[in-house]
C-alpha cells in the first residue's frame, strides 16, 4: 500500500493545512494581479470566449461548453472585467497546489514532501502559463490532479465503486476538453497492466464510462446536428497548424514546459510510480505517464501542454519519492539541493511565463537566454506566444475604426466588417463598441463561421487580412485604406491590410460554406 511506509509528518497538520491553502491563495492573487494589472491586455483566446460566453450552447468548434458556462456565469457577476475573467483560471492554478500537496501526502510524503510539491507546481511554466488568462486549460490542469487523487483512493482502498464518481470527473473532464480523452484512454490501457483490472469484472467501471459518455452525450448531440465540426478542427489542427517535432526535441519541450529543474522531480516520481515497492497499488498512474508520454513523442507533437496537467501528479509523486528517499541522515542534502533546484528554475523563467515585464525587456530576456519556444506554424514574434497574442488588440481596432470612419454615412451605416480570425473578430466585438463600429462583425474562423451564417451580404464589406485577389472576385470596386503593424505581436497579424470593398458581384453568402476555417 503507498501509504503504509510514510514519512513522519505525513498527516495534514492545521497549520500545515493553513500553510497550503494561504500559499495556494497568494500564487492565485499573483497570477491575478500580474495578469490583470500589467503590460498586456487581452489574450487573442479571451476574446474568442468571452463572444463564446455569449452565445451559450452544447457545444462550439473548437471546444465542449463546460469553461464557457463558467465564463458566462463570472460575466453575470462581474462583468468583462479582465480580473474576473482571468480569476477562474488563477483559482484553479491555485487549487492545483493544493491537489498536488494532497497527492505527496497520499504516497506517504510529510512536510518536505508537501511543500515541495507546492513550490514546484507554483514555479513550473505550465502552471505560470496556463493559470495568467481564462482558458479550459487551466481547468484540465486541475482535474487530472484531482482525478488521480481519487484514482489513488480507489487503488488503495480495492473499492470498486469508486469508479463511478471517477467517471463523473472525467466526464466534467471531457466537457471542459474533448483531449481530456487521452487521460482516459490511458488510465483504463494501464488498468489492464495491474492486478486492479479485476475490477473490470465488476459493473463499476462501466458504470464510471457511462457516466462520462452521458455527461457528454449533449455536446454529441450539437456535434452531429453542426456535422461534426470538432473532428474537421482536430485534423486540420494536427496537419497545418501544429508544428512537426521529432522525438528529442518534443522531450525537450516537455522539460522545459514543466520547469528545467524540476526535471529530477518528476523522473523521480516517475520511477517511484513504476518501481518502488511503496507505489505498487498505484503503479497504474505511472504506466499511464508513460503512455501519454510515448504518444507525445511518436505523434510529433509541438504542443507540450497537451500532458501538461500531468505534471502536478508527478511533482507530487516526486516530492513524496524525494522525502522518502532522502531519509538517511547521509542524503538529507538531496532535499535541499532538489528544492532550491526547482526554485531556482521558476525564476528563471518567470519573466517569459508571466506578464509582468514590458514586451521590449521579455524579447531582450529571451535572446540574451534562449527561451522563446516556437508552438505553432507560421507564427513567430520577438516574445513568446503566450504574451505576444496579448499585445496589439486596441490598436487594431483603432485602426479598423479609422478605416469605417472614414466611410462616407451612407456606406457606414450599411457596411459590415470581416475579421480572418476568432481574435480580431472577438477584439472588434468586445473592444469596438466603445469606438462606434458597426455591432456586426464576420469571421470565417471555427465557431464564428457557424454565428456569420445570414449575416454576410452588404454593398460595403470592410475586409480585414483578406486576400486582394480573392475579394475582386466577389467585388466591383476594392481599395486598400490601412495597413495594421504591430510590433510584438505574433508575425501573421503584423502587416495586414485592411480593404474596403463595394458593390458585389456575387452575395457572399453563396460561398460562405465553402470558405469555412477551422484550425
């Protein structure tokens, strides 16, 4: 049983209790506080949700509804506030620290062990990243963690019948993100590799997989009423956006998206899952690491946060591994030097994982140490991703405005703007407003393609990003007005023109089915 040799202190102690939670609350404010208050605005994803927000349904393109209900329920009470939408997330990041002191206490690790595993979830990229701005992702980073907490008490415990409350998770699980599919597939292949696969003679199992699938059987139903625009999504995803990576270097990814230190962390806890004889009934999660891991490294990905909401698992394994092995009065040093290890690593790359620094000093960072991974096709910036779809949003509706107010009344009133992609679509639709832009705009760009449909055809289309040959096919008269830069932005939005085309030849809405894009 894990817990039957544990580290003295292995109990949850009120004030180590109160220790945690007041840790959880200051890395949460932190992540609020820089998030909301610093250098950048809006994240290109946030605008996206936030028209998502509302638009309620069963489903979207590109995403099942769960993170958006949530979204809809904090703009009821808050507002778009950017604090409000940003605080789901950093909660969550906050209860993730939580969950992986919890899951170091379950393998038997005490006080070292839990504050370890505290520190290392609060300095690991992926946690800075994903817990600085709404996304279902910072919700997936908690429910693994919480999964596997609850997979631990089923092992240990030999009750089958947690298999259902199980399945009620990873059914959120799959409402909130339709890859969370993958932590599924591989808990139940490593089921097989235990002895706990006798519990798939009882009925509570399949019980846990109907739950989920009837969790989800909602979103199902949008999909096959929509044609299934997710499975288009996923494979346009995979074949032109996702950039092809060989096995080293998608390994590479993984170490630093989990934090370069906190590498000895979470190998330890690997091989503590798999080999020490005190994991053995939960040796299931670390055959279930490993799969995900392979499929990462066989499929080529360039998306390291795709089994990024594993890592608060192994850092708790790993704490736990540290503490217990470092028993010996000879090796206490291993605690020590693995502590300030991981750290040391989170300051290092917290002024390219938060939004605290100026774009011009994040770049200078990222030169002078290397730091700046590239995740997606044809987009490049002098900063990460992360903080480069950040900047650039009110001077591009700025310039957008100038373009329709230099339109003549008439063409004004009847013109309707076309943004390429859910950012900008989403930016006009939040930010435009306060600019007197028309409440109207159209994107070819996963959900936004399906709200466009009946609202497409105008005398007076102001294109953005459009391709100038393409738009003289489907107009009479076509004229560059403006041409948006910005400088920290991701290279694709840099640069792009802005037309205004008049007097179609065709309605656009005779192509507007074809013309779709999601990615």
């Amino acid at each position: 049983m894990a817990r039957a040799a544990s580290e003295p202190g292995a109990r949850v102690t009120p004030r180590l209790a109160v220790a945690a939670v007041a840790l959880a609350a200051a890395f949460a404010l932190l992540l609020v506080l820089a998030t909301a208050f610093g250098p950048y605005g809006w994240f290109i994803d946030e605008l996206y949700y936030i028209a998502c927000a509302k638009r309620l349904a069963w489903g979207y393109v590109d995403h099942p509804p769960l993170s958006i209900a949530v979204l809809a329920l904090v703009r009821g009470v808050a507002g778009d506030t950017m604090w409000a939408v940003r605080l789901p997330a950093a909660l969550a990041a906050g209860a993730t620290v939580i969950v992986a002191a919890l899951l170091a206490r379950r393998l038997g690790g005490g006080v070292y062990a839990q504050s370890l595993a505290v520190v290392a979830v609060c300095a690991s990229p992926v946690a800075m990243i994903i817990g600085s701005f709404f996304s279902m992702n910072a919700f997936e980073l908690l429910l693994w963690p919480a999964s596997a907490l609850l997979l631990m008490h089923l092992l240990e415990s030999d009750e089958p019948r947690w298999w259902l409350p199980f399945g009620v998770l990873m059914g959120l699980g799959l409402l909130n993100k339709h890859t969370s599919v993958m932590f599924m597939g591989a808990v139940g292949a490593a089921l097989l590799l235990v002895p706990a696969r006798r519990h798939l003679l009882t009925p509570w199992p399949w019980l846990g997989a109907l739950a989920a699938l009837a969790m989800l059987a909602p979103n199902l139903a949008w999909q096959h009423e929509n044609g299934w625009p997710s499975l288009e999504f996923y494979r346009n995803a995979q074949r032109f956006k996702n950039i092809p990576t060989p096995p080293l270097k998608a390994l590479a990814d993984q170490v630093l998206f989990a934090g370069p230190g906190s590498l000895p962390l979470w190998v330890a806890g690997v091989v503590f899952l798999v080999r020490d004889p005190r994991a053995r009934r939960v040796r299931l999660l670390g055959y279930a690491f490993l799969m995900l891991l392979a499929l990462m490294l066989c499929s080529g990905s360039s998306r390291p946060d795709r089994i990024g909401a594993f890592y608060p698992i192994l850092f708790g394994a790993g704490a736990a591994a540290i503490s217990l092995w470092s028993a010996p009065p000879g090796r206490r040093w291993m605690r020590w030097a693995v502590l300030l290890l991981v750290a040391a690593s989170g300051l290092l790359v917290a002024p390219i994982t938060l939004p605290l620094l100026p774009p011009e000093r994040v770049a200078a960072y990222a030169q002078a140490t290397g730091l700046l991974p590239k995740l997606e096709r044809s987009k490049t910036s002098p900063i990460p991703q992360w903080l480069a779809d950040r900047t650039g949003w009110p001077e591009f509706v700025a310039d957008v405005d100038a373009v329709v107010s230099s339109l003549s009344p008439d063409d004004r009133a009847r013109a309707i703007v076309y943004a390429p992609s859910y950012g900008q679509a989403g930016a006009l639709e939040l930010l435009g407003p306060a600019h007197g832009l028309p409440p109207t705009t159209i994107c070819n760009h996963n959900t936004y393609h399906l709200w466009s449909v009946g609202h497409t055809d105008s005398e007076v289309l102001v294109a953005v990003g459009a391709r100038e040959n393409e738009l003289r096919m489907l107009f009479r008269d076509v004229r560059e007005a403006r041409v948006h830069h910005c400088e920290y932005c991701m290279s694709w939005r840099d640069g792009m023109r802005i037309f205004v085309a008049r007097d179609p030849i065709e309605p656009l809405s005779r192509f507007w089915p074809q013309i779709r894009h999601f990615e």
